[in-house]
C-alpha cells in the first residue's frame, strides 16, 4: 500500500471533495435526465395502451351499433313495404277508372270516394287520393273530412311527375293541407295505352321513430340532402346535418318538401377523428345546457356516428352512440398499464441497486488508490497550467493598455479633425466677416490722406478711432478661430455654458444671419459644467450645425433653440430644431461612426460619434429625444461644477 506525508493526505483530501463537487451536478443531471426520459416513455406507453383501448372499444361499440341499424332499417323498410302495392290496387279499381273518363260525373265520383275511403280504413294509411292528368284531385279517402283532398292540385309534387312520366312515385314530405309529415307512394293509371291519372298513398311514419326514444342511443333517419325526418330526438327533427346550399333550398322551395317547417336550421354539429384513428367517425353536437358549455365549450360528450342506407329509398339511418363508456375503458386501460410499468421499473431499480452496492464496494479500494496516484500528477499539471495562464494574462494586460493609448491617440486626432472640418465649413462665412471690415478700412484710410491734406483734424482723428475698431473686431475674429482650432486635451474644470454657448453663436453668426434662421436661447445663469470649454464648444458647434441642416429640409419657418438648464443629476445642454426629426429605425445607429442620415456628399457621419466621445471623457452622456419643436433634440448631460462668481 503507497504511503503518502501528512501534507499530501490534506491535499489528496481537498482534491477528493473537490472532484466530488463537479461531478455532483454532472451526477444529479443524469439522474434527472433519466427521470424525464423515463417518464417520457411512461406516458407513451400510457398514451399507445389508450389508443388500443380506445380502438378496440369503438369496434365492439359499433359491431352492436350496425347490430341495432340493421334491425331499425328492416323495420322501417319492411312498414314501407306494407304500402307499395296499394297505388297500383287503387289503379285498377272499375270505379276510378270510370271517373278519370268521366271527371264531371257526381255519381262516379262519389262512388270513388266511398272506394278509397273504405280501402284507406282497412290498409290504416293516412290518406288515399287520385288525380288526373293535371294534378287536380278528383277523389280522395278524407273526402267529407274538414281539409279534403278534393279539388287540390298537388302537380308540383315530385311523386306525381315520376309517375306521370311511367316510374312509381316515392317521396317524403309534409303535406301542404293536412300539415302532417307523411311518407307518399303514387302509381301512374293508365288507359288505352295513355296515362289519365295518378293514384297515391299517403302513410304516416310518426309511429316508427317512437320505440326509438327508449334507446340508450340516438338514432335518426335523413334524406339524401341532409334533412332529419325521423328522430329518436324530437327537437331534432326537420333540422340539417350541414347547411344546405342555395340551389338545394331552391329545389325544396319549388316542390314545397319542407314549407310548413319553416326554416331547415342546421345541428350544431363537429365532426373528428378519434385519438386512435381508423375509420370511426366522432361527432359532437352543440348544446344549450350551461353546464355542459362550461365543460366541453357548448358541445355535447362525444358521439360514435355509424349509418345504413334504408334499401328502396333515398334515405340514411344513422345511429349516434355515446363514446364515455369507451373512453373510460381506455382510461382505465391506461391506468393500469403505466401502473404495470412502474411495477416493473421499480422492480428492476430494487436489483440493480443491490448489483450496484456490491460493484462499488469492490471498485472503492481501487478508485481510491488510483485517486492517490493521480494526485499528484493532477497537482503538478494544475501548477504549469496557472503560470502559463498568469503569464498569458500579463501580456493580455499590456495589450490592452498599448490598445487603449491607440484608441485615445486616434480620438484625439478625430476630434481635431472634426475641428478642421467645422473651419472648412465656416470659411465661407468668416472670409465675408473679415471681408466687410477690410473694405472699409481701405476706404477710411483713403479718407483720412485726404482729410490731412485739407487739414481736418477732426475728420482724420475719427477716421482712425473707427479704423482701431475695425481692426479689434478681425482680432477677436481670429482669435476665435486660433482658440477653436487648437488642439487641448482632456483637463476638466469648471467651466460657465453661457461663455461655450456665446463662442460658439459667434462662430456660426454669419451661417445663421445669412440663412435666416431663428435662433432662441434659454440659459439659465450661473451655471457651470466640469468640462474641458474647448472641446465642449466644438460639441455644440457640431450639434448646432446638425441642427442647422436639419432645418433647411423642413420647408417651414427655421428655428433652432438652444437651453442649458440645472437637472438632479448636474446639467443638461439641450439643442432643439423644427426639423423632420429621427426615424425610429436610425435611432440605435445614430451614433456609430460613418453613419449619417444626410445626402451623400454632405457628411461623413463622424460629428455624433466623435461628440459622443468627448462627452463620454468628460464623464458625461450625449442622447438624442422628440423635440418639443417637433424635429430633433440632443441633450448633453454633465456633471455640475462650480463657478466663482465675481462681486463688484
């Protein structure tokens, strides 16, 4: 076994702990990692036992559905049947055929309606009748009833064109007189090889749909467009599954199917797949009850859809079975599975955590004295690593210093070369102001040789009082410009805005008279910033003829306004202008170098950036804000120094 000094145990102790608390979280990631995967895989499992659930309950839910419409469509088909051979009976009676020969015959039409009526009674159908060629009726079963038959044109019904035209005749529909829903059959009469009437039945279905209403399920019959004309649901019946279009309405509008119905108003009606796929088709139904709003969002639970076709008729059984004993099932079904799975799991966990005590008592001895080995190595590698690392930060930090000189040389030198640009900008104008006193210092002196000659002293004496004036105004002119150009660097000090506002005002006076622009200052007195009064000038110089431009694109009355106020946090030097003011998408770039949002040719886009610098070094910040002008505003905000302030 190796021995190691009390020293090295220390170390080797701290080393450990150490190595323990990084791979603690590397540990407790894994773990959690685990634990999301494996719950991942539960709810899977779960979310595949509920759709086989589910699949196999809607099969066994629809095996006894087709079970139930087959007995429902048998039904139904074979009522109808009772009835199809009766409008051909009622074709060959002696007594109708004598009257469709002979319509203006009293007799004759008496003795049909005594026939149909007795016929009518024993077959129990709701109403028989014969028309003519034309659709008159000319007797009917209800013949001495309160809304006869008799005498009503049914010619726009489409029974009695299909049997005109040679096909029996089926149809439902609710009848016009009586106002009750029937089922019609109508079969063509014939004579000497020409149709001269038809004979129909009328049978009243009401009856079937009644035993309907005892089913656990809903059952109801439609036509072929939709239109529910029987029920197991009474406030269903004359309602569409879907809206119908214009053209059907129209067709139902012209053979009068549904006119006492009123408005075919359509279910409610959302149809989707079930989770588990397949062919089944789920609906729901829109419901009134509060309650069941509140829970399924004004639907109803769901409902299996399954139909038939009616054999002989153009009509559809459909049964709507409810899905919650199917959904519980695969509840259930899900349930117990991923409780299964956590058996299981938890069952594997319980053997592998026992295999696992085992392999780490045997694998301790040996981690431990490999650990002793390596610590030293690692110790000695960590030591190298911190040097080479402490020597590559010295030589970073000298970098940085030989950067940031680089960096404060190369603003010095933009900062003078933002002065030269302004002094180009405004020679124009200086050269008219020195131009002006030049002249006229030409002429006093002119003036003043001939004044002498004629000896008068006055004239002379005035004419070079004005020319020693003439010649300290160019003074003070230069003298700005010398003061402006000169290059200073950063010495703060306090400094009075009102003497920076002044020079610079008097630097852009000619720009300023010349291009008319209104120029308004608010100063509040005595305020001083710590500042460097040189370079804050070229700032507002800068900002002022920003400003200047700005204004010029406005088309309207040019102002500019410059204010310098005390604010909590020392001053602010505000310059204001009627411009079109900033696009939001410029704002964050405003102040980049090389960015400017004037017209080629007409700026570098160095001014702001180069302010924002000097600001920056005096410890300030240079912003741009929505002038209450309407255009532009930049604000410069110092710290607040103090002045001494001269008493008389």
């Amino acid at each position: 076994m190796l021995r190691l000094s009390q020293p090295y145990r220390a170390s080797l102790a701290g080393s450990l702990g150490e190595l323990r608390e990084h791979s603690a979280p590397r540990a407790r990631w894994r773990r959690w990692a685990a634990v999301g995967v494996w719950g991942c895989l539960l709810a899977v499992a779960g979310a595949l036992a509920y759709l086989a659930a589910e699949r196999a309950g809607i099969r066994s839910l629809q095996q006894g559905t087709l079970h139930q419409l087959d007995i429902y469509a048998t039904g139904l088909r074979s009522e109808l049947s009772r009835y199809e051979y009766l409008p051909q009976v009622l074709s060959l009676s002696p007594d109708v055929l004598d009257l469709l020969r002979s319509p203006g015959n009293d007799v004759l039409r008496r003795d049909a309606n005594v026939y149909l009526e007795t016929v009518n009674a024993h077959a129990q159908a709701s109403a028989s009748y014969v028309m003519d060629d034309a659709g008159l009726t000319l007797a009917a079963s209800n013949w001495g009833q309160p809304g006869s038959f008799v005498q009503m044109n049914f010619s726009y019904r489409p029974y009695f064109r299909d049997a005109m035209g040679g096909v029996p005749g089926r149809f439902y529909g609710i009848g016009t007189v009586s106002r009750e829903a029937g089922y019609y059959f109508s079969f063509p009469i014939s004579h000497d090889g020409r149709r001269i009437g038809v004979a129909t039945v009328k049978v009243g279905l009401d009856k079937l749909d009644a035993p309907w209403a005892n089913s656990a399920d809903k059952v109801l019959a439609i036509d072929r467009n939709g239109v529910v004309v029987l029920s197991s649901v009474a406030a269903w019946k004359f309602r569409t599954l879907r809206p119908l279009s214009t053209q059907t309405l129209q067709q139902l509008a012209q053979t009068r199917q549904y006119t006492e119905a009123g408005v075919l108003t359509a279910l409610d009606l959302r149809e989707h797949q079930p989770w588990s796929g397949g062919a089944a088709t789920v609906v729901q139904i829109g419901t009134d009850a509060p309650r069941a709003k509140a829970a399924n969002g004004g639907f109803g639970p769901d409902l299996l859809l399954d139909s038939r076709p009616v054999d002989g008729t153009d009509w559809k059984l459909i049964m709507l079975s409810d899905m919650g004993p199917v959904h519980a099932f695969a509840r259930t079904a899900a349930v117990m599975t991923m409780f299964a799975l956590v058996f299981l799991t938890l069952l594997v966990l319980f053997f592998q955590q026992r295999q696992r005590i085992v392999h780490q008592r045997l694998a301790a001895r040996e981690a431990l004295q490999r650990a002793y080995d390596e610590l030293e190595h690692k110790v000695q590698l960590r030591t190298e690593a911190l040097s080479e690392a402490n020597l590559h930060l010295q030589t970073e930090v000298a970098e940085r210093k030989r950067a940031e000189e680089i960096l404060k040389t190369t603003l010095e030198d933009l900062v003078q070369t933002g002065k030269m640009a302004v002094l180009g900008q405004m020679s124009a104008g200086i050269t008219h102001e020195l131009n002006q006193p030049l002249a006229a210092l030409r002429t006093l002196s002119a003036n003043a040789v001939v004044f002498l000659q004629r000896g008068q002293a006055g004239q002379v004496d005035l004419n070079l009082r004005t020319i020693c004036q003439l010649t300290d105004r160019m003074g003070q002119i230069t003298a700005q410009l010398k003061k402006f150009a000169r290059r200073s660097g950063v010495e703060l000090q306090p400094v009075p805005l009102a003497d920076v506002i002044a020079d610079a005002v008097f630097l852009l006076g000619q720009r300023i008279r010349e291009e008319r622009i209104a120029l308004e200052q608010n100063i509040e007195p005595g305020l001083c910033a710590l500042c460097e009064g040189n370079r804050l000038e070229q700032v507002l110089v800068n900002l002022l003829v920003n400003a200047f431009d700005a204004t010029a694109a406005s088309g309207l009355s040019r102002r500019v306004r410059i204010v310098a106020q005390r604010t909590p946090e020392g001053v602010a030097l505000e310059v204001h202008d009627n411009g079109p003011g900033i696009a939001p998408e410029a704002m964050p770039r405003l102040f980049e170098p090389f960015f400017t949002t004037k017209e080629q040719g007409r700026g570098l886009g160095l001014g702001l950036a180069i302010s924002a610098g000097i600001v920056r070094d005096f410890g300030g910040l240079l912003r741009a804000a929505r002038s209450t002008l309407g255009g532009a505003a930049f604000v410069v905000s110092l710290r607040n120094g103090h002045c001494e302030i001269a008493h008389d």
